[in-house]
C-alpha cells in the first residue's frame, strides 16, 4: 500500500497516476488507487469519473442515523459494505475509489471508523494500493493512512515544499508502521538543478522527474494519463517506483 504525500501544487496527484499506470502493465496483478484528496484529482488524471464517494456513503448513513433508519451495527456494517463495493469503479486490473471531502470532527466516529475497515478489507483485495492523500498532514494526522507500508513524499525544488514533506516524515513516523518511505523531487527543469537543493538528511531520495511536455500537456488538456505515449518523466517515475519496493 503505497501513500503518495505532499505539499498542494508539487505534482503529487500525477506521480499517482503515473504510479498506477506502471503497476498495472502486469495483468495478473490488480490494483486499486484511492483518491484521498478531496479534490478528486486522481480521478481525473486517470480518466475516471467518480460518480460516489467515501463520504457520500457516510452521509447518507448519518441521515439514516438521525433518522432512525439504520438498523443494528450488524445491518449497518452490510450496508456499508455493499455500497462501498458498489462505489467501486473497475476498468480490467484497475479498480478506482474516491473518499471525498476530510472526515467531519464529531458524534459519527464510529461511523468512520466502520468505514475505514471496510476500506482496509476492500484494499486486502488487491496486490497494490496506491492511495493519492490530501495535501499537507491532516490525513497522516487522522490516522486515515494506518495500513500503508510505503510512503512516496513529493516535493518540488522549494525548500517550503522539502520542509513539508520533512513534516510529515516525522508525523507518518509517529503513527504509520511503514516499511518505506522516500523522497521525489517532481518537475526539475534539469539534473544540475539538484546541485542546489538541500535534501534533509531524514529522508531517503529516490529519485527526480523532469519537467516534461507530455505531461504538462496532459494536465493542460485535461487528458488521462493512461492514455498518454511513454516519456521521460513516465521513466523517471518507473525508476524511483523500483527504487521504493527494492
């Protein structure tokens, strides 16, 4: 289960995508990528339109509850379950889910806390995960992340975007039990700009993406990046991926 982190606006939704495209050229193996941004923008970026979401599910649930429609735990427990496989959206080895917008703070978190095993049921379904957070920390925060056993820090040349990827590490440190994690400096205009980034000694490098055209294009255009021709940043992200699970 691999969790792609990082500061808004370095590119971590299209390390995502390019990650999901590259696990799954094996057909025998399936994948599941989870959009945990509430933006959506994974969905995007693989050319998936999510029509349900995690928290559509829960609230609708919520309503129920209020309601007094819902039944025991046990009913509970099926109903989310069958919708959440029904929010399912599966194209060959590839299933996709959306968990829309940040959990709600309250009286329902036994309600998140149903879900979120389902969710870690559903992710035991699959030999990858590969799970697009929201920017910054609030979900290694909320513990939302708990089962993953890799994590991918994206950052940008900017000692902001290293300082919050720094930031993470150690929060994800305190409350992941994660084999690996590491570092990817995404859109470098070209190798000699890693002279002058500082890279804190705590985090592991994997590697660099250039900036590249195919993909800026991609985004331009709105286009799935499944659909896009090989190029360098796709090998970039290739490289640092096998670097991760070496």
């Amino acid at each position: 289960m691999i969790a792609v982190c990082g500061k808004g606006g370095v590119g971590k939704t299209s390390i995502s995508a390019a990650m999901v495209r590259i696990l799954i050229r094996d057909r025998t193996k399936k994948v599941l990528a989870i959009d945990a941004d509430p933006a959506v923008g994974l969905a995007s970026a693989l050319g998936i339109d999510a029509k349900k979401t995690v928290d559509d599910i829960r609230n609708s649930l919520i309503q129920r509850l209020e309601q007094g429609e819902a039944g025991d735990r046990q009913t509970v427990v099926s109903r989310l379950d069958y919708e959440l496989f029904e929010a399912l959206i599966e194209r060959e080895n590839l299933a996709f889910l959306a968990i829309g917008r940040p959990e709600k703070e309250g009286c329902y978190c036994q309600v998140n806390h149903i879900l979120k095993d389902i969710i870690a049921t559903v992710a035991g379904h699959f030999d990858y995960v590969v799970i697009d957070g929201e920017a910054g920390i609030e979900q290694v925060n909320r513990r939302v992340m708990e089962k993953v056993s890799h994590l991918v820090l994206v950052a940008d040349s900017s000692a902001k975007a290293l300082r919050v990827v720094q930031t993470i590490q150690h929060v994800a440190h305190q409350v992941i039990n994660y084999r690996k994690s590491g570092l990817v400096i995404n859109r470098c205009q070209s190798g000699g700009e890693l002279e002058d980034i500082v890279i804190p000694q705590t985090l592991q490098y994997l590697g660099f993406v250039p900036e590249d055209d195919v993909i800026r294009i991609c985004d331009i255009e709105g286009r799935s990046i499944l659909d896009l021709p090989e190029c360098a940043a796709l090998d970039a992200v290739e490289n640092c991926l096998l670097t991760l699970m070496d």
